[in-house]
C-alpha cells in the first residue's frame, strides 16, 4: 500500500502543473472588439467577410499576415494615459505592429451607414465579462480618411460613456445617441479601459453619415435586424460572433501587456436608410477564433485528470 500511495502522489504532482497551466489559459484576458459597427480588425478577419475587398488586402499585406486575433488588439499598462501612449496615426492599431495595416490611411474600407443624430446600439463581441469603461469617440466634421487618424481629429471628450455593461450572449451593448453634425465618412473610434485587468483595448470603425461625401464604394450596407449581407463576400450570412462565444467565466487580474501572446508597441453616395437602434448590423458576422476557449479549456482539465486517475488504477492493478 505504501508503494501504491507513493506512486498516486506522484502522478498527482506531475498532472498538477499540467492543470494549473489550462486554468491560467482559460482565465488570461477578455478580449473584444465591436462587430457592430463593424471594426476594421473584425471585417478583415477570415470571418468578417471582408478579406477580398481591396482595403482589407492592403491591411493585411501590410501586416504580413491575416487578422485571425481581430479581438485581442490590447495595450497593457496605459491607465488611461491614452493620447499620450498611443502615438498619433496608429491609432486604430494601438500602436502593435501585429496590426499596423489597420492604421492605413483609405476611404474603402467596409463602413456602416448611419444617420445622424439617430440611436446607436454597439454590440461589442467578447469572450470573459470584466469590468471596465467604453468610450465612444466620432471624428470632428472635417476628417479625411484619406490622412492617418490623429487624436487632434477626435474630440477631447467622448460623446457615450457606458461603465461595466452586463455582457449577454457573447456581447456587449453599448447604448448611445450619435452626433447629429456629422455627414459623410467618419471613423467611430472606441476605447474600452478593463479595471479588472491592466489591458486596454482600441479600435476603430469606419461609418458613413447621410449627406457630404463618402467612399466610392461603401462595402457594407445597413440591413433589417438580424440580417447580414456584403457587397464583396455576403452570398451566405455566418452565425454572429456572440452565437457561439461562451457567455461567461471568471474574470482574472492576469496582466496582458506585450508578451508572447499579445504584441508589444512598436462612388457615389448611396441611399441611407433610418438607422435605429437594431439597423447598424454589419455583414457577415460570424464566431470569433481569437482568445483561449473555455470547452477546449475544460476539456484540456479532464484529460488531465483522466490521466491521473488511469495511472491510478493500473498502479491499485498491480498491488
């Protein structure tokens, strides 16, 4: 028996580890990007459905490589000293070479339309709830997108400020009334600050006002609730990101500054619809690959203590 508990103990501590590494995996970071209005990371994703369109190729010759981490564009250790940390013209990649295509300066990339004035209803994709602040910024009337975004191009203060909103069915909604002195070609600019993690998050989504002058071809158009569709790859809508994203988990204080894991900073005018607060759906959305997922962490867990258990019983056999 001596010998047999001996051997327990020591399979015990070399699965441990073992366990102790999936949980870490599992409870690291949120991760999060908008999917509506669509964000320049997520339409230029294998699953934003936007990857043939020339701006996104450009961005991601520019990488050098594709957009599949689209939710993980995070800057740890900022606290809020944003427009000193993030340099101006990298605004939309948070200054990480991992996305610097993002920073392209192009007045093609895929756009919502939008109408002055009118509600607005984020939905912000993530993966584990944590607290944290988003700040919605609307570039100043004026804006080029054909010049690198600065911070001078965005107001000093955000127009919708919303702090620790429930994250329901893999997303969260973000709540705000939109600028009414805006036409033609905007970028919508979001900060989401975690107070349960170092990490902030930045992205930038490209929108098109009723009135002035918009892209040549604005890639995506708005469309009733619940539909998608795409003018460069909307032959078939995927299911929405929040669809398959596990609603909740436990949220952990594990710093996510650079690291391995995350980089470190280096036509004509169409007819827009009424937007309400359900009619800014983007094309083409469809479930996130960035970030650790909890079945796969999970399972990693029972497998481990599958094995422990085995060595076990073959062990208690041979006593």
């Amino acid at each position: 028996m001596t010998a047999y508990r001996t051997a327990t103990a020591a399979a015990v501590a070399l699965a441990a580890p073992l366990l102790l590494t999936t949980w870490a995996a599992g409870t690291a970071s949120a991760h999060g990007a908008p999917t509506s209005p669509v964000s320049r990371a997520y339409a230029c994703s294998p699953e934003g459905g936007s990857q043939g369109t020339a701006a996104c190729r450009a961005a991601i010759a520019a990488n050098g490589s594709s957009f599949a981490a689209w939710d993980n564009l995070r800057v740890g250790g900022v606290g809020g000293r944003d427009r000193s940390v993030i340099p101006d013209g990298k605004l939309c990649s948070g200054g990480l070479a991992a996305y610097k295509g993002l920073d392209l300066a192009r007045a093609d990339f895929p756009a919502t339309r939008m109408t002055p004035g009118a509600s607005l209803t984020m939905r912000y994709s993530s993966t584990i709830p944590h607290t944290g602040t988003f700040k919605l910024y609307l570039t100043k009337q004026g804006y080029s997108p054909t010049r690198p975004l600065k911070w001078s191009d965005l107001p000093e203060k955000p127009f919708a400020t919303v702090t620790d909103p429930a994250l329901v069915g893999g997303a969260y909604r973000i709540n705000a009334t939109l600028p009414s002195d805006r036409t033609g070609r905007q970028m919508l600019f979001t900060i989401w600050q975690n107070s349960s993690t170092p990490d902030t998050y930045y992205s930038c989504s490209d929108v098109v006002f009723s009135g002035g002058s918009a892209a040549a071809e604005p890639d995506r158009k708005t469309t009733a609730p619940g539909t998608t569709g795409s003018a460069s790859a909307g032959k078939s809508a995927k299911k929405s990101p929040e669809a398959k994203r596990p609603a909740s988990a436990t949220p952990s204080p594990t710093a996510a500054s650079p690291s391995a894991g995350t980089p470190s900073p280096e036509g004509s005018q169409a007819a827009v619809q009424a937007a309400g607060p359900d009619d800014l759906t983007p094309a083409a959305e469809s479930t996130s690959g960035g970030g650790p997922a909890l079945p796969v962490v999970a399972a990693g867990a029972g497998a481990a203590l599958l094995l422990t258990a085995g060595v076990a019983v073959v062990l208690r056999r041979r006593q």
